[in-house]
C-alpha cells in the first residue's frame, strides 16, 4: 500500500519535476499572435494545411499567410544570421524535436527568412532541400 501512495506521489510531481525538461522556446520579435499562443501551438499545422490547400489546390496565392511571413517574427539569429532547420536552435526545431515530430516543410521551402519576400523555395545551400538534392544528381551526373 505504502508503495502505491509513493508511485501516485510521483506521478503527481512528475510534471513539476519535468518543468526544467520542457523545450526553450525562442521569443518572438513581433507582435503576438491575435488567436493567442496556445491556440497558435496547438493549431499551427492545421492552419498551415488549409493554407496549402488554398495555394496549391485552389491556386489562390493570395492567401494573407506564409512561412516567410512566420520568419519575420521567429527567425532565429546567430552571430547576425538567421540560421537554418539543421540547426537546434531554429524556432521550428525547438518543439518539433522535443516532440519528435519530423518536418518536412523544409525539403522544398527555405528554413531562414529572406530579404526577397517573394522567395520561398529553398535553395541549394540547405542540405536537405529538394534545390540541394538536385544539385547534387546534377553533379553526379557529369
């Protein structure tokens, strides 16, 4: 019995324990969310399908929403440059990883802001964007 009231004690305190294990998730620059942080954390993904579905299935470009408008805010900086998703402190990596949850948004869509607002691919020097992959082949090729 002692042992049972011991366990549901530690499982009780587990969450104040794992409070230093939780993921440093880097501050913003900008203005905060209008639906509010929670809502954005649980609900991210599924604003960002709809989104695709507009452009992509739709062809409505115009949609009033991208990842580089979500890089104005959290892009992380090192030294003065914003770093890249196969670095651990990228905004996206901070959760994701803690998560264990794979992001593939990067395959084709650059992982860093851009001074171009209307670049949004990645480019060949992200190692695992689809740009880097071509050129890769294209190499191998000659």
């Amino acid at each position: 019995m002692i042992m049972r009231i011991a366990l549901l004690l530690a499982c009780l305190a587990a969450p104040v324990w794992a409070g230093d294990l939780m993921p440093a998730i880097p501050v913003a620059t900008g203005d905060p969310h209008p639906e509010g942080n929670d809502y954005m954390r649980r609900n991210h993904m599924e604003m960002m399908k709809h989104d695709r579905d507009l452009t992509l299935r739709e062809g409505d470009r115009d949609i009033g929403a991208s990842l580089g408008q979500c890089f104005d805010c959290h892009a992380v900086e090192v030294a003065g440059e914003p770093v890249g998703y196969d670095n651990e402190q990228h905004f996206c990596r901070t959760c994701h990883d803690y998560a264990a949850v794979k992001v593939d948004c990067f395959m084709c869509h650059t992982s860093k802001p851009s001074t171009d607002i209307h670049r949004t691919m990645a480019t060949a020097d992200e190692p695992n964007s689809i740009a880097a992959y071509l050129t890769r082949v294209e190499g191998a090729e000659q």
